[in-house]
C-alpha cells in the first residue's frame, strides 16, 4: 500500500482514480501528473515500482498544494472574509449558501431539514 501525503492510497484502483483519494487532487491533475511522469495512467497501484512511487510521492509533496496545507489554506481565506465583513463573509457565518443559490427552497443541507409547509411534521390523529 502505497502511502502519499499521510494518505493510504488502495491498492486494486487504477493509479489515475486512486490518486483522487488525496484531497486536492482531482481526476484532471491526477491526469496531468502521471503525463509529466510518463506513466501509464490504467496500471493499478500495486503494479508501481518503487521508482515510479518515489517519483510521484516526491511530485505531489512538493509541486502541488495537497491535503492539510490545502484545507489550511482554505480556511483561512473564508476566515479573511468573516473579518472583513463583506457578503460572502456574513452568508458564511450565518451557514448560508454562498454563491447565489435560491434559499427559499433547496437548501436543506445548509438550513437543516426542517419543513416548514403546513402539513409536514404533522402527527397523524388516532380515531377515538
């Protein structure tokens, strides 16, 4: 099992879908890295050699921004905007969405899944 960044990458996946498992590396960069490294992105994990595992754990560790460093990074940006006080600051602290999205309906992952219609939540009555 190879290890990459602090994360268990499986061994039984292609290398270009395992490498999706470390945060910050999507389907497109884990593409361009192993055409910079030439190699053969239908290989399974465990196919590696030792070689080609140095290569990429030394490639992605210090050429791309990945997992702790990355969600930091992040994290301190949504941090910035709080402190500055602009819009995209306030619908982050109130746990809003962010980007434009409608808010009178779907978004119930961010509000809660509270309904609010006048049937729903109701207990059904019992005959007496």
């Amino acid at each position: 099992m190879i290890r990459i960044a602090g994360i268990n990458i499986p061994d039984n996946k292609r290398i270009e879908i395992s490498l999706t498992y470390i945060y910050g590396i999507g389907r497109s960069t884990s593409q361009k890295i192993l055409a910079d490294l030439g190699i053969d992105p239908q290989k399974r994990t465990h196919e590696l050699t030792s070689d080609e595992e140095k290569k990429l754990r030394d490639k992605i560790e210090k050429e791309h921004r990945v997992e702790g460093e990355l969600r930091h990074e992040i994290k301190m940006n949504i941090r910035r905007l709080i402190e500055i006080g602009c819009y995209r600051g306030i619908r982050h602290t109130k746990r809003l969405p962010v980007r434009g999205q409608r808010t009178k309906t779907n978004n119930r992952t961010v509000r809660g899944n509270k309904r609010m219609t006048m049937g729903s939540g109701r207990t059904v009555a019992t005959k007496t």
